[in-house]
C-alpha cells in the first residue's frame, strides 16, 4: 500500500506556510559535520571511561549511554546526513555511511531499501523481523541478546507467515554491494578480535558488554517508538505520535516519537531541526485525529496487553481489538 503523504505535507504547508518549512529545511554543514564529531568523540570517550571504571551502577549508567550512542546515535547520524541528505556527495555519504555501519554491526546498503519505508511507510529490511514477534513472551525475550539473536535467525518466526518485504526488488547492483560490504564487516570484527586479544577488558568493558546487556532494550524501544501504532485509515498518522521532551530529543537525536513522525512528512529536514518542527506540527496533527500516545501507555501496550505493530491501537486503558499478539 502506498501511503498517501503528499495530504499532510499539503496541510501542514498551508497552514505553516512556505517560509518556516524552508527555515526548518534549512541546513548547516558546521552543524552537520560537528554532530558527526560529536557522535564518534562520545562513542570513543564512553569506551575509554567505561574500560577504566569498575563494573558497578556508575558503569551500568555509561553502559546503557554507550548503548544508546551505538545503536540510536549512529544510526540517527548515518540516515540523516548519509542517506537522507547525503551532505558528503553521494559516493563520500556511502563511505560515511559504511564507517558507521561498522559500529552498528548492519551493512549500510541493506539499509539503502529504507526508501521503500518511506513511500509505503513500511517495512525496512531491519523492521520487518518485528512482525515475528506475535506473543508477548517473544517480545520480552527480545529484551535480551538470546531474543535479539533468535529474532535475526527467524526462529521466532510464526509458522506460514508472510514477509512484510516479499514484494521488494532491491537495485541490480545491490546483492554486489552488500556482498562487498560483509567482508569488509569480516575485516572490522577481526580488527576488533585483535583489539579484544591485546586490550580484553578494555574492549569487553567498553564496547562489547554494552551491546550485549543494553543494546537489545535500545533497539527494541527505537522500534516501538517509531512504529509501533501507525492508522492507515489516517494519512497524517504515518509513525507513533509520542511527544518528546528536551532530553529524549537530545538522548534519541529527535528520531523517536514526534521527531520520527515529522521526518516521514519531510525527510530532508535536518535531525537537529526535527524537534522544532515536531512542535510546529503538533496542533496540525492533533487538528486531523492523530492520537498522542505516553510513554509508560505506548511500553503498557506492547509488552502488557499485547497490542498488535503497526495497527491503530484503541485509546489508553481500552481492550485491545485486534488480538494478533495477545497470548502468552
């Protein structure tokens, strides 16, 4: 099904007007290129910090930092400058973005087919693997790496269901690419053996145990945060319309929430814009029935009461209608 975004992108240049959309489009490479800095001096600070720390509630806090800079930053970073913008040309962004596809373990052209989710708001290569997740156990064991590991290898996978991505045909080129891009992943976990070899603690305390404790909770939060409700009967509901305060903006750089679901009206808007344009949506969308969600309601949702992805979801405290993911 092909979403029908041209009606909001409509409605909210009306009503904004063409001025602020292009003030919000407005890009800066200073900003562009200091948020990349940003993000791999963090990285590397927290892997020094937490390697030098005892393990305890001090590194356990840093830990799920770390956890969020790998699995969130990174990947905010590298779809928004890389791949949505492109802000080192097109051949420079895909280096770029295969640099920062090493930290997330995911080669970047698997990723290039998220221009699919964008014209049918649906789902990417890394999103499809979510509808495995019909029972409530399922979705708490993906809470852990042993969930997250069976999940990639679709033993959680219910028996005859169909793949959300069947009818996608990636680029003649693509299968080259992403065979080209596996072993250079090959090369850096290798590289990262050697370091493991030579400084054990360093890199299992810095690196590796923050993506095996923490980094399954941030990959399965970014996912609900994004997609869990979408309204197909409702054009302007295309993402979960969680409303993001400063520091989750600052913490999930603005791609969760309100923040995701303006990227998808205006994909070329800067990350570090997406806040302020969230805000201006926001009496626009609540205008044209989309249905603000809570934190703790969206986390109740899904993991308590069972509620299906990607489907609307009956107002907070309801019975779920749609019983797809109910049973234990």
């Amino acid at each position: 099904m092909v979403w029908d975004l041209a009606t909001p992108c409509k409605a909210i240049r009306d009503d904004l007007g063409k001025d602020a959309l292009s003030r919000l489009h407005r890009k800066s490479l200073i900003s562009d290129w200091a948020l990349f800095a940003a993000t791999w001096a963090l990285f590397i600070g927290l892997w020094w910090w937490l390697a030098r720390i005892p393990l305890g509630a001090a590194w356990c806090a840093g830990a799920f930092l770390q956890a969020v800079i790998i699995f969130n930053a990174f990947y905010a970073m590298r779809h928004d400058l890389f791949f949505h913008r492109q802000i080192a040309g097109q051949k420079g962004s895909y280096a770029m973005g295969v640099l920062c596809s090493f930290v997330l373990f995911q080669p970047y052209t698997e990723h290039t087919l998220h221009e699919d989710h964008h014209v049918h708001v649906g789902w990417d290569l890394s999103e499809e693997l979510i509808t495995d997740l019909d029972r409530r156990w399922k979705r708490w064991l993906c809470l852990t790496m042993v969930g997250i590991l069976l999940l990639l290898a679709r033993r959680l996978r219910p028996p005859g269901a169909p793949r959300p991505n069947q009818g996608v045909r990636p680029p003649p080129d693509w299968a080259m690419q992403l065979k080209r891009e596996k072993r250079l992943q090959l090369a850096f976990y290798v590289l990262l053996a050697a370091a493991t070899w030579a400084w054990p603690w360093g890199v299992f305390k810095g690196y590796l145990l923050p993506v095996l404790v923490f980094g399954p909770f941030v990959l399965m939060t970014r996912f609900i945060f994004q997609h869990a409700e979408t309204d197909p009967g409702n054009a302007f509901h295309a993402a979960l319309y969680l409303r993001t305060g400063l520091f989750s903006r600052l913490l999930f750089y603005n791609a969760i929430g309100d923040g995701h679901l303006a990227h998808h009206f205006f994909p070329s808007i800067p990350l570090y814009r997406a806040g302020a344009a969230a805000d201006l949506f926001h009496p626009i969308l609540l205008k044209h029935g989309v249905r603000q969600r809570s934190l703790p309601g969206v986390l109740r949702a899904y993991f308590f009461e069972g509620r299906e992805y990607r489907t609307r979801w009956e107002p907070e405290g309801d019975k779920m209608s749609s019983p797809g993911a109910r049973g234990a």
